[in-house]
C-alpha cells in the first residue's frame, strides 16, 4: 500500500455518510444536458435535431429518476513528520510534479478521499437498453456520466463551503487514470473509504470500478487559497485520443 | 443444541468485531483477520468479553477470510480459518457458547455485473466452509452480502460440502434494497427455497430503520429470523454510533413482537450492547408466528407471487423457429435477450427459458442465457429443458426462485427431477402424462397430478411449490377432449389446491384464424380456474383477455391497470409520419424503425432479399456514414439510422429463413471486448453497423479470455477479429488475443478500437487495422470481406 502510512484519519466526515443522495438530481439539468450533448460529441446545442434533443432529456429524466446515488469522503491529515512518504505522483520528490494533473501533496495540510457512485440500477438500465436501442443506449451512457459528475461536483461545492469556514481551501479532485495518478490507486482509495460497504462500490482485478457510473478521487485540502488551476491537456497521458482535448495542445 | 430449537427459543448472537478492533486503535485498511495470527488472545479477550455479556453463538474473526482479500497477507484462508475459530473455541468453551464460522463477500461482484464467475465464487467459499468445518466450527454464518447470487454460491458450497447449520443476514440500505437491488421479499423466497437454517439482517442501519425491511422479509418466510443491526448511525462529532445501548435494546422490542428469536449487533455494538439484550430477553417470550404459505417464485429483485393470472412468456424457445435456431448456433446472445425482454415490456410476469437445440452445448448455452437474462430483466425464470443437466446448469446459477418445466408422471422424470426441486429450492411444474400418454380423460389426468403431489410432499417440496399443467390438445384434431382439460383444470384447483399452468396455443394448432380461437380458449381456462398461461404476449388478443378478466374477477382495482392500458384517447395519436413515397432509404435517414421495417416488407413482394441489402440498405447507410464523417450528423443520428436499418434487414433475413434459404452474408466476423474489460458500449456500437451491413457477428460479449477469442475462430472459422478495451490496464490482453490467435491462426486479420488505443499503439501490438470508429470498422470490414 504505497501511500496510506503518512495519513491521519480526522473525524470530519459527511453527515448521512453513504446514504442516498438523489437531491441534486432532482433539481434542472440544465448544466447536466449541456454536459451529456457534450459527451455525446456535440459541439453546441444548435446541431442537435429536435429527436435527439427529445433523447437527451428523456434520458436525462430516465437516469435521475432511477440512479440511487451514494458518496462517502475521509478526510485525512498528512503527517508532517514524514512529509517524502505520501504522494500519489510517480514523480513523488517533485513538488507538483510535471503538471497538473498529477499532484504531490507535500504542500497541502491534509487530503479528502472521496467515492461516489450511481449504483447498479443505472447499470442495469444501461445493459438492458443496450440491446434494444444502442443509440438511446448511447444517449443514456452519456447522461449517466453527466449524473454523477454532478453528484460529484455537489460533494465537492459543499465540502469547498465546509473548509472555506474553517479558512481551508481545496484543490481540484484528481481521479486514478488521469494524469499520471495510475489506476492501480483505486486499490488503497477503495480500502481506506470501505466503500464496499459504505456505498456498494468496488474493483474488477483490472481496477474498473463497479458499477460503471462511479468516480473516486483525491482532493487537496491547503491553508491557502489556490488559484483556480488550468488543467493543461500536454500533461496527460490520454492526450493522443482524447476526444475532449483541446485544440491548441501539441501532438 | 440451542441451534435445534431457535423458533421456541431466544438466541444471543454477539455484537461488532470491528468496532471492538478499531476501538483498540486498528488503522484502517489493514486486514482484522491477521490479528488472529499475531495477536490471538487479544481476539480471545473480545470473544471472552461477549459470552460473559451473555452471547451464546460468537462469530469467529475471518469475515474476510477469502482467497482474493487475503492476497495481499502471507496467510491463507485456512490458515487463518484454523487459528481463527480455535481462538473462538477456546472462548467458548467455559460457558458452552457456540462458534460460527463468519463469512463476509468476497469483495468482487459476480457476472455479469462484475467479473467473479459464480463457480469461482462457490471454490472461495468452498475452501472457506472446509477450512472452517475442519477447525470444529458449529454453523455458519454468511452475512453482509448484497448480493442474492452470491449468498446462493456460498449456501451451495456449504451444502455440498460440510454437513453444519447455515444462518444468512444480508445488508439492506434505506431505500429498502441491497446495494444490487435485492429486496427481503426475493431474499425469504430464495432462502426460504434453499433450505438455510435461519436467515435475517445485519449491519447498515439501527434496529427501527431495518423493521420496515424485517417486516417484509417476515411474511415471506417461516424460518428462525436474525437481527443484528448497528448501533444506530456514526454519528460525525465524536466518530461514534448514535444509539446506546439501552436504546438499542428498546427497539428491538417490535421484532420480538414480530417473531424475531435470534438477536446480536453489528457495527457500533459492543459488550454493553449484548448485556441490555440479554437483560431484555430474560423479561420476553418468543411470540410464535403463523404459519405462512403462498405461492411464489422471484428473481433478486422481483418476486411474482401467483394470486391471479400471470402470464409466462413463451418465446425464448427455439422450436420451430429459424432464426432463433440460427441465433443459438451463431451464440447471438443479444437476440435471445431481446426475446426476453420484449415480453416483460408486453406483460409477461414469468419468462420461460429453453435452448434445446441439437448440435449446441444446451448445458452451456442455459448457463449464459441465464446468467445473462437475469442481468437485463427483473421477471422470475422458468427453467425449460428435457435434459436434466441442462436443468441443474440453470438451476444453479439462477438468481431467485425458478420455475422447473417440468416434471410428469412417469417413474423415471419424478426420480430425476424432483430431488432437483427441492434441492435448488425451486417450484415445479408437472405435467399430467406418464408413459401411457395423455389420457382423455380430466380424472386420469387429475390422478397423475396427484401422483406427482405426492411423490414431491414425500422428498420435502411445498405443497405450495407444485404446479400443474393439464394439458391442451389440438381442437382439430382432439375436439372432444378440449373440455376436458378445463374440466382437469377445476379438479386440480378444487381437489389438489394446486397452481395451475397451461400452455394455451396448442389449442388452435391446425385451424385458420388462431388467435380468436387461442382468444376464447384463454377466457374459458382462466374462468376455469387458470393461473399461469404459458403465451406469447406479444400478440395483443391474449392479453387484452387477460386485461378483461382481471377487471371482471375484481383483481384488478378499480380497473385501474385497465384503463391506463386502453384508454389511450387522451394520449397523443402519434402519428408515424408516414411518408409518400414509401422510401427506404428515407425512413433509415430519418430514424423511423417501423417505417423502415414495413418498406422492407414492401420491398419483398416485389425483390430479392439480397438485392434489398446491396441496393437499398446499404446505399442509404453509406450516406449516412458519409455525413457522420463529414460531421454533418453525430454519432447518436448514426446509430439511429443504424437502429432502423436493423429493423429492415431483420424483416429481409427472416423471410430468407422462412424460404429455408441459407442466410444472407457478407461475410463472417468475431467481436469481443478483452479479458478484464467490462465496458461493452463501443463494441456494441461496432456490433449494430456492421451488422447493417450484411455480416454475420459473433459477439463474445465482454471480459473474453484470449482462448475464448481463438476456440471461437476456429470453430466457426473466422479471419476477421475486432477487439475493443477501454482501459489502459487492459490492453496487455488485446495483445495476448492478437498472439495468441496469430500463433494458431496465421491467417487472422484483427481491427481494434476503444478509448485509449492509437493507430501507433494498434501496430506495435500486431493489429492490422485501428478503428477509430464506427463507420471506419465497416470500410475495414468491406476491405477485408468485400
């Protein structure tokens, strides 16, 4: 287990930690359309046709009304007396090591652990339409995946409140898979979360979370503001197929 | 032995392992089981501590205990079984307490949500229930599963391997399911139905959160019922449950009211927690519970309970029928699963399953259509085989309480089939026939209904759980008797008390205008006392009379299911914008999937079917891939087009089929996501264009092994492979597939595609073609095919 050692648990913890959390789900989607058409592969809202505009918010509702959303977070002290054994870069000595989407955490005060997960009934709905209707199943793979970045983004908001009264500021999440954070980092995420049973959410042995529609990740918790970060797309190591990489990035 | 009377008596589980190790500073993800190893009489101590507080069944500390989440330790599962239970003995045995060996999940979910096969699953808990028998465990304990499927693969092992008492407790949420959907309904069912010795809830939530869920799982089960809940909820200031343990005790006052006998705690419990039980139970007699019995049968999520008629869907059978007979022989799950759930979305509540086929692995072959099934549609299985080991693959891996068809009156069948019955814990459906046939008359028919009530009361099967079909014979041919299967049908409800099932359509069987006949023969069994027609219930007559009938016997409330089926006036007279001049290529253009089934069928009267795909299908899909390259339309207006597409060349094969031609085909090939890939989305994509396009898929689904990929080349004799992996972690197995089939099939022809590959990479690994998407697999598929 390469970076627990030098964690602290602290008791901060959501309330209703692991409990339904459907609310913001309930609310517009507006933000969650405008995601889902994005995935989809639409550059703006006037090239979709009406039918397909029906599909995205049909799709949209289908997923919301049946998605059992769960989050759990831990948040964790770095143990200063041994500042070189935590970090979840490669490029452990690196104060922030080669770019953004990878981030040492010497420099933060402590970290958030967060899992969250729509659960098995949207996987479920998703393998069932899969082989009556691919191309709704494909609007309702994208919808999904719009639902649960929301959920995580509430999480995030309501944690960035949570900290900001205790004068902590919170870095953005960085997810395993991304950047150089490898994927074999779901292995302790998971574990220290207990998200098995927390939240129902756990590994396939190639580290692919179950259910599908689940992220984790790690957030830094920092005694001084942090300037809203550009994630630079010439960092990552998806950048020579990514879909949603920007133009401008250098191949 | 307290572990014999657990009805007329209370028993006194223990409280939290876990709340007691991390109070004594266990950090977190470390492996408990371990301590039992290097710290064993600090183990001992916690166990000491709960029989002194008045436990008389201790769980031994190896929750975890399993192959797969001891990976990491240098220990094995039987060796901390060993030490784990002695540990527990030594505890015990001053007061006379009991040890269960704890089991806990395995940590991987099982097929098809995860990648656990289920007889992987069953060799993790087999070794688990050896390791604990051996160590002189008392009973078992399989607890904090969600899943139905995966308790069963552990209730099997410990059946066929130990001969010790089994307790389940599953962990419900608040919205009243497990984490994967199981609710206590389907849970007493199948439990109930398998034979375990007591079965109840644990952990998640308080006691007065979990009744709602305790309640529900009491009236669907007369076992010995189990509580041990936690101590309420963590409560976020001091990181502790916020349930004493006074408080705790007070509410499970309702289950005792409720018939629960047995009692514990789970997370947040301690000592003190046991001790308010025990001081509880002292002022309290088990309240004795009525003896329930129903019919029912159930998936994990879904339980059907049989109180009026419900309709069994017929259509997942291959008899008679080309072109499933082709999808089986290609192993074109896909279309067996459409079959499915299209009759749950018409109204069938049960699906009957049969892949009898010759020249296929029926065994195998019931196995995936089971397995895969389950995971698309909520309906309760009825397992269809003449082959009684097709029967037990079926059986074994469905998840609920199946269906048997079927059993009949000859010596032989009763011999083979019931012991299978009672042993799955699954209904049975007899047939009235023996070795002499059908017999005319409703009285013998009635007799070997008796007959086979009998023979299944005697091995231990419900009286509840068998059902009868009396049979119908073709009124063409058998005019006289049709009465008396009706007449059959209200002596078996009237003598025997027995559900009844009918298989309705045979009625017609050789005279013109079917449906009608089918229509009043439906109306007349059902007022006859019908419970479970087996029909197609995709033809509307059926179960518009079905409709009627529920509303004329008043189960149908204040005909309100009725009504929101037929009162389609309000609704919008969608109109199916039917266009002039009746184009193909239009209605695939525009997405219309009916218009372009029905212009196929049009073109039929005038075409050939290989003419209709090379000139009009084809074409009008060419155009519109031309516009998706160009960006003019986006991949959901493609695969809309696609979906159409599909709807037309079905209707083109299925007249080639019913001609007794051979099927039309460009060619040839096989796609398969990865070993270790569940993500299945873009492969299917792939799946539906190319099959627009004429060729004939075989699709290995997802999580294929690389053997699999080669034995299905060959089989079927394939050049053309597409691969898809959507993790960097997997594509080490694309590289082994392309090997490992080049090694033994120098002429294969692989094309890969999925979210991290590059046309680079695609080379490096041997394949020769990258697919960027969709529509470049077609112009692959058409260089190498033609």
């Amino acid at each position: 287990m390469f970076f627990t050692e030098a964690l602290v648990e602290s008791v901060k913890k959501t309330p209703g930690e692991g409990r339904l959390c459907r609310n913001i789900l309930l609310e517009p989607k507006e933000q969650m359309y405008r995601e889902a058409i994005r995935y989809l592969g639409y550059k703006s809202e006037t090239d979709l046709t009406p039918e397909i505009d029906d599909l995205v918010r049909k799709g949209l509702d289908e997923i919301c009304s049946i998605a059992e959303p769960r989050t759990i977070y831990r948040y964790f002290f770095l143990d200063g007396q041994k500042p070189g054994d935590f970090s979840i870069s490669k490029n452990s000595n690196s104060a922030c090591s080669s770019g953004a989407c990878s981030i040492s955490l010497q420099q933060y005060e402590g970290v958030i652990l967060m899992g969250a997960t729509l659960g098995g009934s949207v996987d479920r709905l998703l393998s069932r339409i899969q082989i009556r209707n691919i191309s709704y199943a494909l609007v309702l793979d994208s919808c999904a995946t719009a639902a649960i970045e929301a959920i995580c983004d509430d999480l995030q908001n309501n944690l960035t409140a949570i900290y900001a009264a205790q004068n902590r500021y919170l870095t953005n999440r960085y997810s395993p898979g991304y950047g150089d954070l490898p994927l074999s980092a779901q292995i302790p995420l998971l574990q220290m979360l207990d998200t098995e049973r927390k939240i129902g959410l756990s590994l396939t042995p190639s580290f692919l979370l179950t259910p599908s529609k689940s992220v984790t990740a790690i957030i830094g918790v920092s005694t001084v503001p942090q300037k809203k970060e550009h994630v630079s797309c010439d960092i990552c190591e998806m950048r020579h197929v990514c879909h949603f990489r920007r133009r401008e990035v250098s191949l | 032995m307290i572990i014999d009377n657990l009805l007329e008596q209370f028993t006194l589980l223990d409280g939290g392992m876990g709340t007691m190790l991390q109070a004594a500073g266990l950090p977190l993800g470390i492996c408990p089981e371990i301590l039992n190893m290097e710290k064993p009489e600090f183990i001992e101590n916690i166990h000491r501590q709960y029989i002194e507080a008045g436990s008389q069944i201790v769980y031994s500390n190896t929750f975890g205990a399993n192959s797969y989440k001891l990976s990491g330790t240098e220990f094995s599962p039987a060796e901390i079984i060993d030490a784990a239970v002695k540990i527990a003995r030594r505890a015990a045995e001053k007061d006379g307490a009991k040890v269960a060996l704890d089991i806990g999940p395995l940590g991987k979910l099982l097929e098809p949500n995860g990648c656990l096969s289920f007889e992987e699953a069953y060799v993790l808990f087999q070794e688990q229930v050896l390791a604990g028998e051996r160590a002189g465990a008392d009973l078992i304990i399989i607890e904090t599963l969600s899943d139905l499927l995966e308790v069963k693969a552990a209730v099997l092992a410990a059946q066929e391997n130990v001969d010790l008492p089994i307790f389940v407790t599953m962990s419900y949420e608040e919205n009243g399911r497990t984490f994967v959907g199981c609710d206590p309904v389907s849970m007493g069912i199948t439990l109930d139905g398998l034979g375990v010795t007591a079965l109840g809830l644990n952990c998640s939530l308080g006691p007065r959160d979990l009744l709602p869920m305790l309640e529900k799982l009491r009236r669907h089960t007369n076992l010995p019922l189990i509580m041990k809940a936690n101590a309420g909820l963590p409560n976020l200031e001091n990181n502790r449950y916020d349930l004493s343990a006074p408080d705790y005790a007070q509410q499970l006052i309702p289950m005792i009211d409720l018939g629960v006998t047995i009692f514990g705690g789970c997370c947040g419990t301690t000592p003190e927690y046991i001790r308010e039980i025990a001081a509880l139970l002292k002022t309290r007699k088990p309240v004795p519970r009525e003896k329930l019995s129903f019919s029912a049968v159930c998936s994990a999520g879904n339980a059907v309970v049989i109180n009026r008629p419900t309709i069994i869907g017929e259509r997942i059978n291959p008899s008679g029928k080309k072109v499933f007979q082709q999808a089986l022989l290609d192993h074109n799950i896909d279309y067996v699963l459409n079959q499915g759930i299209s009759q749950v979305e018409a109204g069938a509540k049960i699906l009957d399953v049969n892949v009898g086929l010759p020249g296929i692995d029926e065994a195998a072959m019931m196995r995936t259509v089971v397995s895969r099934l389950q995971a698309v549609v909520d309906a309760p299985l009825q397992i269809d085989s003449t082959n009684p080991k097709t029967l037990e693959a079926g059986l074994r891996i469905v998840n609920g309480k199946p269906l048997i068809n079927s059993v009949n009156g000859e010596d032989e069948s009763l011999r083979t089939i019931l012991p299978l019955a009672k042993k799955y814990g699954a209904a049975v459906l007899g047939l009235c026939l023996d070795k002499n046939g059908i017999p005319d008359k409703a009285k013998d028919r009635v007799n070997i209904a008796r007959k086979i009530l009998r023979r299944a009361l005697d091995i231990g099967i419900k009286h509840e759980d068998v059902y009868i079909d009396c049979l119908v014979l073709a009124a063409s041919v058998q005019q006289a008797e049709v009465v008396e299967t009706l007449k059959a049908i209200r002596m078996v409800k009237e003598e025997l008390n027995l559900k009844t099932v009918l298989g309705v359509s045979n009625i017609s069987f050789g005279l013109p205008n079917r449906e009608l006949l089918n229509q009043a023969f439906l109306t007349l069994a059902l007022g006859a006392g019908l419970d479970l027609p087996i029909i197609n219930p995709n033809i509307a007559p059926m179960c518009d009379a079905i409709a009627a009938f529920n509303v004329l016997l008043n189960h149908d409330r204040n005909s309100a299911s009725y009504i929101a089926k037929y009162n389609t006036a309000a609704s919008s007279t969608k109109s199916t914008a039917t266009n002039s001049s009746n184009d193909i290529s239009y209605a695939i253009h525009h997405g219309l999937a009916e218009e372009a089934a029905l212009c196929a069928e049009e073109l039929l009267t005038k075409h050939e079917p290989l003419d209709i795909v090379n000139e009009k299908l084809i074409p009008a899909l060419d155009d519109v891939g031309k516009s998706f390259e160009k960006g003019v339309i986006y991949l959901p207006q493609l695969l809309q087009a696609a979906t159409s597409a599909q709807g037309a060349f079905a209707v083109v094969q299925k007249a080639v089929a019913n001609s007794g031609k051979q099927q039309l085909t460009k060619g040839k090939i096989i796609l398969a996501t990865v070993k270790g890939d569940v993500h299945d989305i873009g492969k299917n994509i792939v799946k539906v264009i190319l099959e627009n396009y004429g060729y004939t898929i075989y699709d290995l689904g997802r999580d294929v092994a690389p053997e699999k990929v080669l034995s299905a080349a060959v089989e079927h004799d394939v050049q053309l492979i597409g691969l898809s992996a959507l993790m960097t972690t997997t594509l080490g197995s694309m590289e082994e597939t392309i090997h490992l089939v080049k090694k033994n099939r120098k002429d294969a022809i692989f094309f890969v595609g999925g979210a991290v590959l590059t046309p680079d990479y695609a080379k490096k690994i041997g394949a020769d073609y990258y697919a960027h998407d969709a529509k470049q697999s077609v112009d692959i598929a058409k260089k190498v095919l033609g």
